[in-house]
C-alpha cells in the first residue's frame, strides 16, 4: 500500500446562529472546491459584536485533505 500525504489549509467559517453552525459552514464550502476532505480541527472560536451584542460566531478551521501529486 502506498504511503498517503495530505495537505492542510486554514478556513473561518461564520454564523449568526452558533460557533458549530460556523464550523459546519466552512468545512461545507471547503468542501465545494477541494476533494477528498478527511478531517478538520477547531483551531479557534471568537465572535463579532455590535452595539453591544453578538451579531455573529467565527470558527476557524484546519481541513485536511489528501494530496495528489501531478504527474
């Protein structure tokens, strides 16, 4: 079997609703351009505020994925 490598790329998903909504949002849009995504870490919460209030939840997201050499 041959020895797999894979990439990783830090995303930040946004939400208005939650951090794991955030989350679920960028590794679903990650996941419209690259293939074969195999697993993401939370790397960090935070959120935005206006006014006073929370207006929106961040995560940010390390995705791996398997990397294909060219040929």
């Amino acid at each position: 079997m041959a020895e797999s490598i894979y990439k990783i790329i830090e995303v930040v998903g946004t939400s208005k609703t939650s951090w794991e909504d955030a989350a679920k949002n960028a590794v679903e849009t990650a996941g419209k351009t690259l293939e074969d995504l195999r697993v993401g870490e939370i790397v960090k919460f935070d959120m935005t505020i206006d006014k006073g209030k929370v207006s929106s939840y961040r995560a940010r997201v390390n995705i791996s994925f398997k990397y294909r050499a060219e040929d």
